[in-house]
C-alpha cells in the first residue's frame, strides 16, 4: 500500500481552521487573506501528495504557499492580533512541535522518500499547522 495517501487526507486537516474562519462573526482583512491561503494549501498539498515527486511543479507550490502561509500566520497571530498572550503562547508551542516534526519529516524522507517514519512525522505535522492556524482565528 502507498503510504503517501494518507498525507493527502492529513492536508485536508487544514479545513479544520477554514471551518473556524467561517463560523467567526468579525473577520479582518488579514483573516480573509490567511484562510484563502489556507485553502491553497488543502489543494496543493493534496495534489502534491497524490503524486508525490520531488522537485515537481506541485512540490514547489506547495512548498511555496506553506511557507508563505507560514509567515503571514506567523506576522498575524505574534503581531498584529490583538489577543492576549496565552493565545500567542499556544500558537507558539503549537509552531515549534511543528517545525520539529518537519525537520524530523525531511530528516526521514532524506533517507527514504515515504518511509513511514516521513508520513506519520509529516501526518503530525499537519495536524500541529493545523491547530495553530486555527488559533489565530479565535
């Protein structure tokens, strides 16, 4: 079985966010602009995962726009929302596991492009993206 499959199903753990934006009353600007980006990223990193090949147009984009992603969310959530620091420290702790579980990602896959380790690192990654995007929406 391709284990890469499951990774298309984690990127649609971006949606959770998206569902969050929608159900909020009083939406900015910069909100509106993150949660476009985040439905950029449910689609490039589901088609990226469909056909996972390295160095392709879709990992590109994908590597693209979840960077970009990255530091708006980054620039919002520290800031420009006015929220008290207790939201900021989670997004924060939910940003660096992130970025652990990535570099374990990229660590696994150097050695073998989806090898279980790289999906399940890559699958928790997600889910920790995930929970910080939605963070900022609250």
């Amino acid at each position: 079985m391709e284990n890469n499959h499951y990774l298309i199903g984690s990127s649609c753990l971006f949606g959770i966010p998206l569902m969050g934006f929608l159900l909020k009353k009083n939406k900015n600007n910069m909100e509106h602009l993150l949660s476009f980006l985040l439905l950029i990223n449910v689609i490039c990193s589901s088609l990226f995962w469909y056909c996972p090949d390295i160095g392709s147009t879709m990992h590109y984009l994908d590597g693209y726009f979840g960077r970009l992603s990255l530091l708006l969310f980054l620039i919002y959530t520290i800031w420009l929302k006015p929220e008290d620091w207790f939201f900021k420290l989670f997004f924060i702790f939910f940003l660096l596991v992130a970025m652990l579980l990535f570099s374990y990602s990229s660590h696994y896959s150097s050695k073998e492009w989806c090898c279980d380790n790289h999906i399940i690192c890559h699958i928790w990654f997600h889910l920790f993206i995930s929970a910080g995007c939605l963070i900022a929406f609250i």
